[in-house]
C-alpha cells in the first residue's frame, strides 16, 4: 500500500484521519479508517458454514484465527458483479472481521474537519458515515463497518443487552452525549436508561459543542452551575466535522465546563488513540465500546456527583 501525506505542516496540530482507499468494483471510492485495519492480504478460500446468507460469505483460517467474511459490496448493496480480490482484516471494539473487497489502492490523510457527514443520520442502513473530497478531486465514502456488521453480523443477547450489575449514580444527573451513529446512539440510551440517569445528545461535534454552550449560557442567565445542566459529558472519537478530541479540547477550554467530567468512547483499541483523548482532556477513555465498559465508567464518575 502507498502512503500520501502531502499536507501542510501546520496540520500537525490538526486531529487527522488516515483513510485506507479500495473499490468495490464499480467508479465509486470507499475508504476505511486505517486504525480499525490489521491488515490487507490477497482472497484466501473461503469456506462455507450452516445457515450463513447474505452479505456473509463464510469463514477463513488466518494465522490460527477464524475469521467471518463479510462481502461489503453485497452488505451496503454496491456490488457490481466485480468479484472480490483483496481481504481487509479489521478489528474494532471486540471482533475481528474479514472484509473482502474488488481491489485496494493507498492511504490518505486527511483533517477530521473535511470530513463531511451524510445526508442522513436517523437511517439504520446508513452505512457511510462520513464523506471526503480528495485534492485530485475524487469523493470518497467512509464506510462505517461497526453499523455493517450490526446489520450483517449481529451480535449475540448476552453482548447486546443493556448492563445487569447493579451500579448507583447520582439519579439526578444530567448526560449528554455525542455521536454520529443511530445504532452507538440506541446503545448509549440504552446504557443510561437503565442507569436511570436523564439524558440528551447530539449528532456530530459541531452541533453538540453549540447545545453545551447553550446549556452553559442557560445556567448562567439563572444563576445557576453548569453542573445543574449537564453532569456528564460522552464523545465519541470518531466523528465527521469535528472530532471527539477537538470537541474535548474546545470544552477544556471553556472555564465553565472545567470542572465537567468527559467520557470518550471507542471501538479503536490503540494506545495512540487512548493518549490523544487522555491529552485532549478525557477523564476516562472506553477502549472497548461495550454496555458493560460504558457503564462501569459512568458509574465511576458519577457516584459521587
């Protein structure tokens, strides 16, 4: 794979993406955030298992680990008929999961802030969460594989359910959360549901950076502490527009939320993404995004709320 990393200099201060390009046959680009991509390997056999269908192709034996093929042209319905000749090893939150796919070109880099949301974010079989325009000109669609495998790959009740260990919080605590996916969305309220801990959100960075200045300016105009407004912040690190690090940093450096505790979340498990959240000002960075984690880190910070 070709790297190209022709930016300014000034973008080392700039949260960056790096994009992994490929086909899936037809004129379309995709691209996958190169942090969830163990690696790329040529089409290995593949072989069949019971009650496999759709987008799943069946599985494959790499370096003593099975792993389920997943056809992405079939799973977001952009196959053309081309047939598959590369595999992208992905690994995120817990799983690790084969991608085959038409062909593979480079990677790119790119700010988080040209990444442009979709039109849509309510649509459950929105499996783009992202798009970026190229310097060459060419428009390329992030693939969000975490909503692909909850569509193709569903997981398991035991995994799935909302957390069973009984943890107290503060019931009169306020969180907000912030986060781009419908499916990460549900999970999260899920979690806060059964916490039994009030909440709201937003979408994309920009958009919750405006509701928690306005939540700020609201307690202020009552006299009253941030706090009483919102207890609890949740980012997602992965966001078009704005990045969950940039939208930390931004709160961080707002007096009136110094003293707000900020949860980020991942399916990305590196220790280079946990110490870009840590160093945006994260109280507690969820390296496995799961209803259990989630919740164990809710709990921690707002027992004593």
């Amino acid at each position: 794979m070709n790297y190209s990393n022709d930016r300014d200099p000034a973008e080392s201060t700039t949260e960056m993406i790096e994009i992994l390009l490929f086909s899936l046959g037809g004129k379309e680009t995709f691209g996958l955030n190169v942090f969830k991509i163990r690696e790329v390997t040529e089409m290995l056999p593949v072989t069949q298992i019971p009650g496999q269908q759709g987008a799943m192709s069946g599985i494959i034996s790499l370096r003593g680990q099975v792993l389920p093929v997943v056809s992405l042209g079939d799973a977001i319905g952009m196959n053309d008929g081309s047939p598959n000749s590369k595999l992208i090893i992905s690994e995120f939150a817990s799983r690790s999961v084969a991608f085959a796919v038409a062909n593979v070109d480079k990677i790119v880099r790119v700010p988080w802030s040209e990444v442009k949301p979709p039109q849509r974010y309510d649509s459950e079989q929105g499996f783009v969460f992202g798009v970026v325009m190229l310097k060459e000109g060419r428009l390329v669609s992030l693939v969000d594989i975490e909503s692909v495998c909850h569509r193709v790959l569903p997981e398991s009740d035991a995994e799935s359910q909302a957390p069973q260990k009984a943890i107290h919080v503060n019931r009169e605590a306020r969180v907000f959360f912030v986060d781009d996916s419908l499916v990460a969305r549900r999970k999260i309220s899920e979690v806060l549901d059964a916490l039994g801990v009030q909440h709201s959100h937003a979408v994309n960075g920009v958009e919750a950076e405006q509701k928690l200045l306005a939540l700020a300016s609201s307690a202020e105009l009552q006299d009253k502490p941030v706090q009483e407004k919102v207890s609890l912040v949740l980012v997602d690190e992965e966001m078009p527009v704005m990045d969950g690090c940039t939208l930390t940093r931004k709160l961080r450096s707002d007096p009136r939320f110094k003293n707000i505790p900020v949860i980020m979340y991942s399916s990305l498990t590196s220790d280079e993404n946990a110490r870009r959240g840590m160093d945006a000002g994260v109280n507690i960075y969820v390296r496995k995004f799961d209803s259990a984690s989630l919740s164990n880190a809710i709990g921690q910070l707002l027992s004593h709320a």
